[in-house]
C-alpha cells in the first residue's frame, strides 16, 4: 500500500526491511514500487536480494526489473532475465512480452528486439509499436515504415501514438514523400480530429521547410488549441522566419511558459539578444513564471552581450524563483559567467554543483570556460576528474581541452589527449579536433608535423585549417610550407585576401622581393574579400 502511494516510498522501504519473511509477493510489490518512483538503481538491488534468499519471481517481477535495466541501457541484464525467465518456467503472457521487447528496443539492441518480436506467439499494436519505435530510435526510418506495412497487412490498425512517431521521425530524417503519405493514412483513419496529431503535422511540415503546407494544417485545423499555435510559432523560428515567428506570437489568444520560452530562444539563437532579454522581462513583468528552458536561452543571450551585472541579477532571479537547477541551465550558467569575464564566479558555481551533476555539459562548459581564459592546468585536473565522477567525455570536451593544451603549449599532453580520444574514449577526431592538433604544432614551430597530420586526415582541410598553418609559417619562417599551405586555402578560396597577405609577408621576411611584387600584383588584379572588423564595448 505504502509503495503505491505518492511520497510514501520511504515508509514502504523501512517496512519491508524489517520484515521477518519475505515472499514473492513481497519483494515484487516492494519493486514495483521503486521502479513506478524512478528508484531503477534501488529496484535492482533488491531483485538482487531476492534471488538470494532464494525467493523465485514471477512475471510481474520480470517485467519491472527488465524495465529497470533498460532505463540504464543495459542490455546484457535484460538478457539474463529473459534468460531466467525461460530457466524458472515462469509463463510469460502478452505484457511481459513487450515489455522485454521494449527492454532491448531502449538499450538500442534492434537486433535483439527483432529477434524477441519473432518469438511473441500474439503480437498486439503494443508489439509491433514498440518494434517500430526502436528502428525510429535508431533512425532507421526505412525498416520502421517496412514494419508498419506489415502490421497492416497482418490485419491490425495503428494506434494514435503509433502515427505520431512515425510522422515525428520522418520530419526529423526530412523524409517528405514518406510523411506526406502519412498524413494521407490519418485523414482517411480521422486521426486529424485529434489536437495533438495536428500539432504534429504541423511540426512535420516545418521540419521539412514546407511552412505553406504548416500553415495550412493550422489552417484547417482547431483554433483553439495553444500546442498548435506553439508549433507554428517554432516552425518559423526553425526556418529564420524570425519577423512571422513574432507576428503568429502575437496573435496568440494565449501563450503558455512553452510559447515564450520557444520566442525568447529564437531571439537568442538569432543573435537578437537585446530582443531576447526585452522579452523574457515582459514574460516577468506579465506573471509568468520562466523555466529552467527559458532561463537557459536567457543566459545564452546575456553571454552573447557580456553584460556581468545582468547575468549575476538572473542567477539571482533563478534562485529566489527556486527553478529548479538541471545540467542544462547549469552549463549556461557556468558557460555566461565564463563569457562575461568572471572566470572565479563560473569555477565558485561548478565546485557547488559538482557533485550533483549527471550529464557532461557543466563540465564542457567549465572545461571550455578555463580554456578560453588561458588555465591549461586546471583544464587538464578536470578533465581527469571526469573518470573519478564517472562523466564520459564527448567530442566537445576533447575541443575544450586540445585548445587548451594549444594556448599553453603543452604539446606532449596534446599529442596524449588527441590518441586516447578514439582509444580510450571511442570519440572519432573531427575536424575541429584537427585544427586544433594544427594549431598546437603549428605555434610550437613542429610545422611538418603539422603539415603531416593535414595529409593524414581523414577528411579534406578547410580554409581554417590551411589559414592556421600558414600563420604558423609565418610565424616561424617557413617559405616551403608557408607556400604549399597557401596553395590549399587558395584552391579552396581564390579570393581570400588574408592567405595572400600572409604569403606576401613571408616572402617579405626572407628578402625575396620579386615574389612580394608578384603576390601584390595577383591582389590587385583579382578582387580579395577582406572581412570587416568590429569591436564592442559593454558598460
């Protein structure tokens, strides 16, 4: 009774622990408990603790430990209860089914969800959705609209559900025709009189960049409902429609947190922060309270001004206002506070919530944070504390601290951290991490090195990456490098001004006069971009 109950988890966990037998029933209840409350970790400790005192489960508990291990994706768990399952001869009925199937589709096992799917004797719209959800899970949009067309043809209907995930996944892979005669199968099924499915729909066409056909579904569809309306305004955010994304906002009969926050991040993603932040203060002053969604869009915006004061107000806002602190909105803060030249404020804040994070984005967001204001060595202590808070580093982390390791010049922790990034941590080097790498070389004067790992790349060089090894060569005076390095930018950009600049004074550096002449006589008979500079300064 206890563990049904909202907010009495607790109570239900101290009962069971001092009962002197525990059976089945018990130990199932108390797990079902735990897994209802999001305790996934819990619940399989005391799975474990049942299969110890010898307790056999039964396919009610079955189902909640799968349920649990999947939620952590792991799939070698899932297995062995499947297998026990079939080892105790506990009868597995249509629920239990799919939530195995369910189990592997989360943990990203197609493979092995098919395989399941093949063996459930009755398969209902539960199974095949499920199977159909983790092809889409995997963007394997062709082998999810494959298993559609056969659960039609075995005699059943989709479900609601069903059809808004297909039509959501095809708009995320831009698969027009594919939607579009989805949105055919819902008209003819009268799936269109549901709100949300034209919400998605609308969504559909959005995504696709057919805000005509997003207009039309909206068009034609209710009114009055608010999700529909924050779809379109998104529609036209997500398509640089920035002045249509305003109009439709204004026009709102009603706006919820979704609706502002959804403008305020266009603003903010759109360069437009002063409008940005003019809109979330008339959020305020209009008595809706911001989320932790706004807030993060908020301070992306205050980041991108440099305005410290303002920044230090919202932090203070989000505090009284108790919004509640996910590893988003505390990325964004860390990340403003670096941004605003408050490097202490932004290291002060992570060492409070450093042992409340789950995710690795605070720690990007520092790690780049002290990168960019020149502290290689505390870069590189985070950056092992990572393995000790179990955080996985990903591609941005590897950015934060080769950049690092480039402005310190500490070459030999950049070469280390460049070959574990694929051997250690399975994170492939693109080509930010490349010129990165370049840039190392190129400002310690190892310019063969430098060039070597150009030729070895995987991918082609791009202009920032010739650019950065012929500053380098400059730098060090380097004509024969300097030289086949202008020849890449110049043959992926003719008329980059800059790279001829470049050349023109390294030949200058060595006295050989002929080729400046040469070099400045090409700049002025071919029309050289310039990029215009500007600067700024916030009071």
């Amino acid at each position: 009774m206890y563990a049904k109950r909202a907010g009495q988890l607790n109570n239900a966990r101290k009962l069971f622990d001092i009962m002197p037998a525990k059976g089945c029933v018990s130990y199932t209840t108390m797990i079902m408990g735990l897994v209802q409350n999001d305790c996934f970790r819990e619940a399989l400790e005391v799975f474990k603790d049942m299969r110890s005192d010898g307790v056999v489960p039964n396919d009610l508990t079955l189902v909640n430990v799968i349920c649990a291990c999947s939620h952590f994706g792991e799939i070698l768990n899932c297995r062995m209860i499947h297998a026990l399952a079939i080892k105790l001869f506990v009868e597995v009925n249509l629920v239990s089914w799919n939530v195995m199937l369910n189990g592997y589709a989360k943990a990203g096992r197609v493979d092995m969800a098919r395989e399941l799917f093949e063996r459930i004797p009755d398969k209902d719209v539960i199974s095949w959705g499920t199977m159909i959800d983790g092809y889409i899970l995997m963007n394997c949009l062709h082998e999810a609209l494959v298993m559609y067309q056969a659960m039609l043809r075995s005699g059943l209907s989709p479900n609601e559900i069903l059809v808004v995930n297909l039509v959501s996944a095809c708009g995320r892979l831009n698969a027009i025709s594919d939607g579009r005669q989805l949105h055919g199968m819902v008209v003819k099924k009268g799936f269109d009189c549901y709100n949300f499915i034209q919400t998605t729909i609308i969504h559909f066409y959005a995504a696709c960049g057919m805000m005509d056909l997003s207009c039309l579904q909206f068009e034609v569809g209710a009114k009055g409902h608010l999700e529909s309306w924050n779809a379109l305004v998104s529609g036209f955010i997500k398509n640089g429609m920035m002045d249509r994304a305003r109009q439709i906002f204004d026009e709102m009969p009603e706006r919820d947190v979704f609706s502002w926050s959804t403008m305020i991040s266009g603003y903010a993603q759109t360069d437009q922060s002063r409008m940005a932040l003019e809109l979330f203060h008339k959020m305020v002053a209009g008595g809706i309270k911001p989320n932790e969604v706004t807030m993060v869009s908020v301070f992306s915006a205050i980041a991108t001004l440099g305005t410290l004061k303002e920044g230090r107000w919202a932090h203070e806002y989000v505090c009284n206002e108790s919004i509640p602190l996910n590893d988003n909105l505390r990325a964004a803060l860390i990340d403003m506070y670096a941004k605003c030249g408050s490097i202490n404020s932004a290291l002060q804040f992570f060492n409070q919530i450093q042992d409340k994070t789950y995710s690795v984005s605070p720690w990007n967001a520092i790690i780049c944070g002290l990168a960019s204001h020149g502290h290689a060595s505390m870069c590189l202590e985070l950056f092992s504390d990572m393995e000790r808070y179990n955080i996985k580093p990903n591609p941005i982390t590897f950015i934060g601290v080769l950049s690092a390791c480039c402005h310190a010049g500490l070459v030999e922790p950049g070469r280390r951290i460049f070959r574990i990034m694929k051997s250690a941590y399975n994170v492939e080097p693109d080509i930010k991490h490349y010129g990165c790498m370049v840039d190392l070389l190129g400002r310690a004067g190892l310019l063969e090195e430098a060039e070597e790992m150009i030729r070895s790349m995987p991918m082609k060089a791009d202009i920032v990456i010739w650019g950065t090894l012929l500053a380098a060569c400059r730098t060090h005076g380097n004509v024969n490098i300097g030289e086949r390095a202008a020849e890449g930018l110049a043959r992926l950009a003719p008329s980059h001004g800059g790279g001829k600049v470049l050349l023109s004074n390294i030949y200058a550096d060595v006295g050989r006069w002929e080729d400046v002449s040469l070099v400045r006589r090409v700049m002025q008979n071919q029309r050289m971009e310039r990029m215009p500079g500007c600067s700024g300064v916030v009071r």
